[in-house]
C-alpha cells in the first residue's frame, strides 16, 4: 500500500505506515488500549499529498494500539575534563512504549477504504 503519514507524537515527529509498530517515549496507557494520533503533519494516501500548515485538523484519523511497554537501550554519557583527574560515567535506559499503527483513515470514508 503506498499509505504513510509523519505524525508529531511523544516530543518528535514520526514517519508512520499502516501495520507496523514504533516505539514512543512513554505513555500513560495500559496495554491493549487504543488511542487516535491528532497532530498530523503529513498524509499521503493512493497517491495524493495533503501537507498540513501546520496540522491536519480533522481529516485524518490515525488509529494506534498499545502492544507494550519496555526499557529502551542503554545510554552512556561520560563527562571528563582535562588535566583535572575529573570523570564521571552515567547512564540510563529510557522507558518507551511499543505502539502498532493500525489505520490512516480520512474522515467519513467508509472502512472499506480506510485500509485496515
């Protein structure tokens, strides 16, 4: 299918298709739940382009379902400054949520053309 959209969601802006997962910073959600991404930048569906200045208020639904939520890898900083024997190593795993993209569906189109 040649249906993406980028979406700003979680602090970035994301290039999403249809029936794949992506990982977000993340979200206040329980597994299983489903939610609607609303601050479309970008749609291109079937060959037609709709940019949005800056969003794309109410054309578009983006519909997202909550697979899980997981440690992201491990991020290292080291902090050193020269000729003071001074070092410091810190690190973190940043807490992320797995998200599927289920639909990019226009706004009152049927489901039969609403890819899902």
């Amino acid at each position: 299918m040649d249906s993406y959209a980028i979406v700003n969601a979680s602090g970035r802006q994301l290039w999403v298709e249809e029936n794949r997962f992506y990982d977000l910073n993340k979200l206040a959600l329980q597994v299983g739940d489903t939610f609607s991404l609303n601050q479309i930048l970008l749609v291109k569906q079937n060959g037609v382009l709709e940019i949005g200045k800056p969003f794309l208020e109410g054309k578009y639904i983006i519909e997202a379902k909550v697979l899980r939520h997981l440690s992201g890898s491990k991020i290292r900083v080291y902090k050193m400054r020269p000729k003071k024997k001074t070092r410091k190593t810190f690190g973190f795993r940043p807490k992320l949520t797995r998200v599927y993209i289920s639909s990019i569906c226009k706004v009152g189109a049927s489901k039969s053309t609403c890819y899902l």
